[in-house]
C-alpha cells in the first residue's frame, strides 16, 4: 500500500512517502505526485520524506527519478531529507545518491 502526505503550508513543500513504492504501486504514487506538483511553478523546493517508506524497488526508483527530473526541468529542487535504511540502502546500491541529493540527515 502506498501513501503520499503532502504539506504544501510548509516551506519547502514536503512529500512524504509511507508504505510501499514497487512497482505494484508505481501508478497511485504516479497519479498522487502529479496532483501534489499540480499548483507549483518555477523555482520551488521541495523535500522529500523516505522514512516511512518501508519498501522500494526500481519501478520506484524511477519514478523518484522522474519526479527529480520534472522538477528540474520547472528550474525547482528536490531534496531527499530523510530515509528508511532499506530505500537508502537501495539509492546507494544504485549509486543513486549523486541524482537524488540528500540532506545531512538522510545520510546519519
């Protein structure tokens, strides 16, 4: 099962991703990123929350990618703030950790 928690009153927008992100689950989080980035513009920030992220696969992966992407291309920042050990575990065996920038936190 997977879940999105946006805080948009923040500042950064948070997301937080709880549950499952494989790739049973890539097309909810698809759809519930989408609606989350819907009402931002250029130039915003974003953190994004993976400790209560209990799974993560490389449909995941992706997708996590592709929202870093998206938000790029809108001149905006995403940065990891946090992690559970078995999503970082899988950023670092990816050697992901260089496109997914992480905050301090995520790396203790």
């Amino acid at each position: 099962m997977f879940e999105l928690i946006h805080e948009p009153q923040q500042q950064p927008e948070r997301l937080t991703l709880v549950g499952s992100l494989t790739i049973y689950e890539v097309r909810q989080a698809h759809e519930a990123l989408l609606a989350a980035l819907s009402g931002s513009g250029e130039g915003s920030h974003w953190q994004l929350a993976l400790d209560q992220l209990e799974e993560l696969d490389s449909a995941g992966a992706q997708l996590l990618l592709a929202l870093q992407r998206q938000l790029t291309q809108r001149q905006s920042r995403l940065e990891v703030i946090s992690a559970a050990d078995g999503p970082r575990e899988l950023l670092d065996v990816l050697h992901l950790h260089s496109l997914l920038p992480a905050h301090p936190t995520a790396q203790a």
